[in-house]
C-alpha cells in the first residue's frame, strides 16, 4: 500500500496528528483544501489514498504505476488546488481524476508503438462460434421467408 509521503513532511504536515481525524463534511474540508489548508489536503490524502489505491489497481495491475500516479495527482491537485471546481463527493471527484491520470500514463507508455505496424489491407480472419453461425442462418432464413411472402403478395406487373 502507499505509504505517507514526504510531500506531506515538506509541507510541514504532522502526519501522526491527523492519522484517525473523525469524517467531516466534504464540501467544507474541500472549500478549506482550496483555500491552502494543509491539514484539509492531509485529511483528503489520509480518507482516499487506498481506495485510490484499489480502484487504480482494478484498472491496471502495474502497482508502482498506481502508486507513482497517486502521488503525481495529490501534487497536482494540491499546485492547482484554487483553480479545481467544487465538488459535493471528493471520493468521486479523486476517482474520476486517477482514472484520467492512469489512462493518461498509460498513452505515454504506449506511444512509442507503432500504429502503422498493420497494413490498411490485412485481412483479419473472424471465426464466429457455432452458435453465431446457426442464429445467423435462422435470421438468414426467416429474412427469405418475410421477402418470399411480401413477393407473393404483389401483382405480377410490380414483381
């Protein structure tokens, strides 16, 4: 799991002091986080740092990629902390954010791929399941049998 960072040591955080601070609401420890408050930022790292955790881990099974974007997004959000829209629910707001965070990274990582490895023309040979196939024909069939009857209907001049 991650572990207390020493951005928070830099700060001058006391991060034993806040460890089991009681649940406030939201709306005000996140006002007090955009206002410059240590502590508030403290106390949102402290409720949401593992359930980030888990939550990167379920998108991406690479840990030191979870946790190197845990600490890249609390120091984002903590530069641009006056700049960052209010929010209701910091869990959803950090959640939304780490999945933008981590798919981000993961387009860095992938950019050195090179997308033009494939022809235009490859032709890619898809196998369907027997069961595709067999729905298939009976829609196939049953297409024929509609037509066959509408057909039967018109006059012989509009066949």
């Amino acid at each position: 799991m991650i572990t207390k960072s020493t951005f928070f040591k830099e700060q001058g955080i006391d991060t034993n002091q806040h460890s089991n601070s009681p649940p406030q609401d939201e709306s005000k420890v996140w006002k007090e986080f955009k206002s410059g408050s240590k502590e508030a930022f403290f106390r949102i790292y402290i409720n949401y740092v593992n359930v980030l955790y888990n939550y990167g881990r379920k998108i991406i099974h690479d840990k030191d990629l979870v946790e190197d974007c845990i600490q890249d997004l609390f120091i984002e959000i903590w530069e641009s902390r006056e700049k960052l829209s209010d929010t209701n629910s910091i869990k959803y707001y950090l959640l939304k954010a780490m999945r933008i965070k981590i798919f981000k990274e993961l387009n860095k990582k992938n950019k050195h791929l090179d997308k033009n490895a494939l022809s235009e023309n490859y032709d890619f040979n898809i196998v369907f399941s027997y069961e595709v196939e067999l729905i298939n024909e009976q829609l196939s069939a049953e297409q024929k049998e509609k037509l066959s009857k509408v057909l039967g209907k018109l006059s012989h001049g509009k066949k």
